[in-house]
C-alpha cells in the first residue's frame, strides 16, 4: 500500500514537472531579412524561452560571459582578467542575497526565468562544445538573478567605489560626472509636431560588444506582450523599445546613488566597530577567485566583510562599507517585464511606482500623444547635516539610510506646453522649455542630481528651440546631428582655449590651428578639422586633466598629434573617416561622430594610428506615433549576430554610416511574407 502512494506521489511529481516544461512547437522564430528574431508563443513563458534561444544561436559566449561573472566564475574561464568582476559578485553576496529575497519575484515572473532558463539550458545540452565553463550549467533563475543583481549594482557606481577601497584611492568628493559614453532621449508630442503625431527618439549609447551591448527581438505572445526593441545579454524580456501603445527609452542619470562610510573601529579589540558608542562586530567572509598559472587555474581567497551599513573592505586607512539600493532589491528585471507589457501611460507611472529600478532617466511616448520624463531611481532619504558627496562616518544611525523616496518625489515631467523633453546625460533641472523644468530647490540636495549640461544637451536644446514646429523628417535630422556646440561644453573641462591660440604663435603646428580652427565643428567623416580635432582629444588623454586646459598643454599635444599623423598617414591632413573606423571582421569603413556631440562616438586603439570605435550609437529606436498605431524604424552598428560566418554579422553598418534605418513592423501577415526563415527552437 505505502509503495503505490508512492509511486502516484511519484507520478503527480514528475507529471507537475512535465506540466511546468516549455513546448518548443508552441513557439515559432521568425528571422527578417537582417536576422532580427521576431519571437511568437502562446504564453510569455513561451516567448522567454524562445528569446534565450534565438539569443544563444546569435551570440551564446556573451551570454555565458555574462552568468559567469554574476555568479562567481568568470575568473575560472578568463582568470585574472576575471578576477574583479568575481570578487565584487562575492563581496556583494549576489547568491546570498538573490536567495534571501527571491521570495519576493511574482510568480508569473518566476514562470518567465524559468523558461528563459530552459531555453539555455536546451542550447547548451544541444551544443555543449559551445559551453565555457561547465559549472554554470544548467542555468536557474537564481543564477539570472545573480547576474542581474551584479550588472545593476555595477550600473550605481558600486564597483567603481569598492576599487577605490581596494587601491587605497577614495577621494574626498565622489563622483562621477566625467562619464563621456553619453547617451540620448528625445520626445515631442503634438504641441511640437504641429499634428496628430508623437515621436521617441530612442538613442543609447553602450560598448559594441559585451554583455551591455544591444541585441534587437520582437516578442508576441497571446498574454498581452507585442513590443520591439533591445535587450541586453541573458536579460529575457525587452528593457527599451515600443509595443503597440507605448514605447521608453533610458539614458543613465547620475544622483548620489551610492556612498562609502568609513568604520570606527575599536582601539585594541580586533573586528570590533562601534556605532554611537556600542560595539558590534563585523562579519568576516572569505571570497575566491582564479589565475591561471601555466593552463592550471589556481584558486586565490580574499578577506572582505560585512557591517550594518553594507559590505566591507579594509585598506591601508581603515575599513570602509558601501551601501547602494540595489544591494537590497532583486525585482529590476520583473519591472522592466511589467513596462513590456503597459498599455497606458497611467498604468506604465503605476509600474514605475513599484520603485524597482535603481536608476536611469525614463524618456515617455505614447499613442495619446503623452511624453514624459523622469530621473528615476530608487533615491535614499539621508539625513541633511552630511555631505554625501564625501565619505561619511560609519559610527552612527543617523548616516544609516533605510527609507527612500516615492517616485513622485523624484524630478519629472509631464505633457509640457513646450510640447518635448529631451536628456543627454545631463541636469534633470534642463529636460524641457526653462520656465516648465523642475526645480532644483525643490529637491534635497542629499540626493545629488546633476546641474551641469553638457554638448549633447547643449546643442539639443538649441536645435529644438530653432523651430516652431518639427515634423518627423526634421526630429531625425535632429537626432542625427554631429556639430559641437559654439562654444564647446564638455562637463568636465574646457578645451577652448584651442580656438584661441593664435596660429603665428605657434608655428609649428599652424597647420594644425587653422584645420580646428576654421572647422565648422561638425563631426563628420570626411571632415579634416574634425580629424585634427579627433586625434588632438584622444592625445589629451595622456595629460593631467585640468578644469581649463592650457595653452601649454594644447601645444604639446598638437605636437605629438603632429608627429602621429606624419608616422601613420604621411600627412598633416588627416580626415575623421581616416582616424576612426567602424571595424568588425574584416571590414573596416569611416565613421561619424566624436565623444558628446549628439552621434557620439568613442573609440579604443585600432593600428597604424587609427581608432576603432567601442562605444557610441549602439542602438538607435525612432518612434512615430499616428492614428493608425506606431511606426518603428531601427538600426544596429554591425547585426544580429555575433558570428563571423553569418550574412548578419555586419550586415548593418553601412545602414549606420549612412544615417539610415530599417522599417520595423509589428504586422505578423508582412513579418512572416517577408521573413527569411520560420522554425521552432529545440
């Protein structure tokens, strides 16, 4: 009798299980002509795992990447190149944390990471040769979860404090405005457009490559999701882009996100801190990472530690905590799932109410021609008699924030008069006409916000303000723009004492004066001031930054930019397109665009002199909302996939350098007449 109870309980065990697996033949991938997967299932569930899968096909190894640094291996597979992202995992306590509060992920949600999970899971059993660290397999939702919580507390400046710890380097005032990957948002509703449309531009500019990188899908199911946009790796719903109602965009924003408190310990009992007079004893954690020596990974223990206020480094002058939002929130992603399928601006502020995400400016369109931004974050309320900008006491309460604000406390706008508001990286305080901003006053200066502009901002609003009105073909032209401000406005220094420089002064590079100096500023690749200008910015990486750069040191940089341009191109005239190239495999063609003009481009060293651009236009989304729903139109800096054997490889760059798009569309009758391959995954 006992046997058959068990083998029913058996039975109904393993059916629940069987009921809980995905169907591949419920879900069907639609490739277009670019490879863009267009993902169609019965059930969210269905679409997740459909999207883990067309992922893995097009770039697995970013993905693994990815999972392998949120979970504590990526040291195992790179070794120490691994070994920072491996340790901050492990001083966070991403698995500790991620199983203390996994409880509180939706159910529904749950159901979503499962599936993606399996999705993986399936791929990596079909094509183990592709797996690089055996240990991370399978892939559970808790691992997802590690990786996620690792990416965002990344995203709020914390890896960049506990490095300041590790090298004994923490500066007095924290922060972090000289951030030149810049990204944009633009939206404009009727009051601007002069009809009945509403447009987004969506403009972020992240790495090329990696697990930040861009990847474009289009999930349906028939629960209610329809969107198109991009995600990053390993993420298994869209986090920008437009369903048939609504669409967003972010760009980072920059508020006092995260901050450094530095222990009282106890004069003579080790381990001991106190806070406001008691005595309390931190915790002592251990933390491993790899190195390979000679092909044999050898593993490293680092001590860290643990206090009230966060996790805990020691360095030469004492111990120091950390403490960021994030470290107490697992739920990102399951908000970002939620906006995927909002239909209306009221119930989309209703998501952002939950107060999930830990940062990032939100710029808003919509169908009912609603435009809308915020700089969102989940925002401590500290106490007012400190500077948060600086290390704060670590020995009492009162620095020990544990409340935070409402999202309707955080500055915002909604259907100006002016009809637009925009976001370059910049002040909240300048997100749309003057007299209809935010207030800075308005807001604790505990939180920090941003109060600089920057280029990008700076010749945003002056474009907009140029016209009355502006029609879709003027908004692109907009977003497209390369010119510099007059004059220049970087955030974090002033270059324009160049402009200045009398080239008889100077004879020596006079050649090189007159190129920047009779350039229109306009950041084109068939530009030779721009290229002059371009080599002259990167040289200036090699000097002492200086809030107003001098003379002197313009001078010596345009030396040496000089002698570069003789050595590699046998020339003083040096076009943008010959210095910075969009490479990837082999091809290799000139692009557009410097760090913070609004097609911002940054690059890393290439060969022979050249750059190759790593960050910038990385995806670009523009958003047309009419009576007749929403039109889309997208491009990507190389393709879909990460494979150099694909026809999708690169097959969208030249789209890129030449200011073009592709149409997307969410009409399933023209997706599947025009798609290049229909199957079910595995």
């Amino acid at each position: 009798m006992k046997k058959t109870y068990l083998f029913l309980f058996l039975l109904l065990l393993n059916s629940t299980f069987l009921l809980s697996q995905i169907n591949p033949k419920n879900i069907e991938i639609v490739r277009d002509n670019y490879g863009v997967p267009h993902i169609y299932g019965k059930t969210d569930a269905d679409v997740a795992y459909g999207l883990a899968w067309a992922h893995c096909e097009d770039d697995f190894k970013t993905i693994q990447e990815g999972y392998l640094a949120g979970n504590g291996l990526l040291s195992k597979y790179i070794g120490i190149k691994g070994a920072g992202a491996d340790l901050i995992t492990q001083v966070i306590e991403s698995e500790k944390t991620v199983d203390e509060l996994y409880h509180t992920l939706n159910p529904e949600f749950i159901k979503i990471l499962e599936a993606y999970s399996q999705g993986m899971n399936k791929y990596a059993e079909i094509y183990p040769d592709q797996v690089l660290v055996k240990k991370l397999f399978p892939i559970t939702p808790k691992k997802m979860a590690r990786f996620s919580f690792l990416q965002l507390f990344i995203s709020n400046q914390g890896d960049r404090l506990i490095g300041d710890i590790f090298r004994n380097n923490i500066k007095s005032d924290i922060n972090f405005n000289n951030n030149m990957n810049g990204s944009n948002a633009i939206a404009m509703n009727s009051n601007k457009t002069g009809k009945n449309e509403t447009y987004l531009a969506i403009n972020p500019h992240q790495p090329f490559d990696g697990p930040t990188s861009w990847y474009e899908a289009h999930l349906v199911s028939e629960e209610g999701t329809n969107i198109i946009g991009a995600t990053f790796a390993g993420a298994p719903c869209i986090l920008i882009g437009v369903n048939k109602y609504l669409a967003w965009t972010h760009t980072v924003n920059l508020p006092d996100k995260a901050d450094i408190f530095k222990l009282q310990m106890h004069p003579t009992k080790k381990n001991i801190y106190l806070v406001d007079g008691d005595e309390i004893k931190l915790e002592t954690k251990k933390a491993k990472v790899y190195i390979n020596i000679l092909g044999i990974p050898i593993k490293i223990r680092r001590k860290f530690y643990k206090s009230i206020y966060g996790p805990t480094l020691k360095n030469d002058s004492g111990y120091y905590s950390v403490r960021t939002p994030i470290l107490y929130n697992i739920k990102s992603l399951q908000q970002w799932w939620e906006m995927n399928k909002a239909k209306s601006f009221t119930e989309f502020y209703n998501i952002l109410k939950s107060r999930n995400l830990p940062g990032y400016n939100i710029g808003y369109a919509d169908r009912n021609d609603t435009i809308f931004y915020i700089s969102n974050g989940i925002m401590p309320k500290r106490s007012e008699a400190y500077n948060w900008r600086e290390v704060v006491p670590g020995n009492t309460k009162k620095t020990l924030w544990t409340e935070y604000y409402d999202v309707k406390d955080l500055p915002q706008v909604i259907n100006p008069k002016s009809g637009f508001i925009y976001n370059a990286n910049h002040s909240p305080f300048k997100s749309t006409e003057e007299s209809e901003n935010p207030k800075a006053e308005n807001f604790s200066k505990t939180m920090g916000y941003e109060l600089y502009d920057n280029n990008r901002s700076t010749r945003l609003l002056e474009l907009i303000n140029s016209y009355d009105k502006i029609d879709y073909e003027t908004f692109k032209k907009i977003k497209n723009d390369r010119t510099f401000p007059t004059p220049i406005n970087y955030s974090f220094t002033d270059i324009n004492n160049v402009f200045k420089m009398k080239p008889e002064d100077y004879p020596d590079i006079a050649d090189l004066l007159n190129s920047i100096q009779n350039w229109n500023k306009k950041a084109d690749a068939d530009s030779y001031g721009a290229g002059t200008y371009g080599m002259m910015y990167y040289d200036l990486r090699n000097y002492k930054k200086e809030k107003v750069v001098s003379k002197e040191i313009l001078h010596k940089c345009l030396k040496n930019v000089k002698s570069e341009m003789i050595k590699n191109f046998g020339s003083t005239k040096v076009k943008l397109g010959d210095f910075q190239k969009l490479v990837r495999g082999n091809k290799e063609i000139p692009i557009f665009g410097l760090p913070d003009v609004i097609t911002a481009m940054r690059g890393v060293k290439h060969k022979d002199g050249k750059i190759k651009i790593s960050h910038g236009e990385s995806y670009i989304g523009l958003v047309k909302f009419t009576k007749n729903g929403p039109e889309y139109e997208s491009v990507s800096p190389y393709g879909t996939s990460d494979h150099p054997n694909s026809p999708h490889y690169n097959d969208q760059m030249e789209l890129l350098s030449g200011f073009k798009t592709k149409k997307m569309t969410f009409d399933k009758n023209e997706i599947y007449s025009n798609s290049e391959r229909i199957y079910n995954p595995l």
